[in-house]
C-alpha cells in the first residue's frame, strides 16, 4: 500500500462512498448532489463540502460533466486549430468557449513543423454544421489561419477511477 502523504487526512467511509459515486456518471437529477447524498446518508451540503474541502486542499484539480455528444445525437466531432498571437489566445478562447456547440478550448505549445497553438473541440449533427461553426467563429474572431480536423473514430472515454 503507498505511503499516506502528509498532512492529508485519511477518508471516512461516507467520503469514500461519495467520491466512489462522482467519478462516475452522476445521478440524472435537477440536484445530483442532494442524490448521492441521499445514497450515502448524509447530507448534500457535506457532499457540497467535501468536494469544495478537496479541490481547495489541491488533492482534485477540477470537477466537471463530460458530455456524452453521441448519445444526445451530435455525430460530428472537429477539432478546430488556430494560429493566434499568445498575447491574444485567453480572450479568443473564451469567445469560443462561450459557443454551445465547444466543448472545450485550450491552448498548447508551437514547433517549427506545427504553429497551432489554439484548439476548440467543437461538436455538431452534421459535418457541415461543425464547418459553419468553424466559420462564423472565424467572423467572430477574426482570426482565419485554421485547420480543421474531424474525428473518424471515438477511442477513449472514461474518467480516471481512483476507487
């Protein structure tokens, strides 16, 4: 068994329970967390607090849905990859963050052989729907150096298991 890091509390078995059900697909409920809490016998503000208390301690670095685009019927995936100045890639972002049909945007580093530097992940019925967010986000932005890469086939996707 590894060694306990310092100063990290251990876990009870109610957090255990709650973190066992979270990185997992959530309840299907207008309050997921009030629903977990009710499976476990505690209260959804220990939830709430327990989540809170472990991203603020660092020991998880986010919490956020993963959208399952196929099932809710979008069949198009493209990644969009824009060259854009540094000192200008956190605002284009979240201009294209802000879409509904992203579902993720992000920047990484360039090389010589690849100058892209901006990705948006964007999600459509259709390929030419995807296409047509590519361009008006072009308008958008004003931005026009782009690749746009769809996917052909879906390899992985499953959230990290930790119990």
């Amino acid at each position: 068994m590894p060694a306990k890091a310092k100063n990290t509390p251990e876990l009870s078995p109610s957090e255990r329970a709650v973190l066992r059900i979270v990185q997992d697909t959530l309840p299907d409920s207008a309050r997921p967390f009030a629903a977990i809490a009710e499976a476990v016998g505690v209260t959804e503000e220990e939830v709430l607090g327990l989540l809170r208390g472990l991203k603020d301690a660092g020991r998880i670095r986010r919490f956020g849905a993963t959208l399952r685009h196929q099932r809710a019927g979008y069949k198009f995936n493209a990644m969009a990859a824009w060259r854009v100045e540094d000192s200008d890639a956190d605002r284009l972002a979240e201009m294209m963050a802000a879409r509904p049909e992203v579902s993720h945007c992000y920047k990484r580093l360039t090389y010589p052989e690849w100058p892209y530097n901006l990705y948006a992940m964007i999600h459509g019925k259709s390929r030419e729907q995807c296409l047509a967010v590519v361009e008006e986000l072009k308008e958008a932005t004003g931005m026009t150096d782009c690749l746009v890469l769809f996917s052909v086939q879906e390899l992985k996707k499953t959230s990290m298991a930790y119990f």
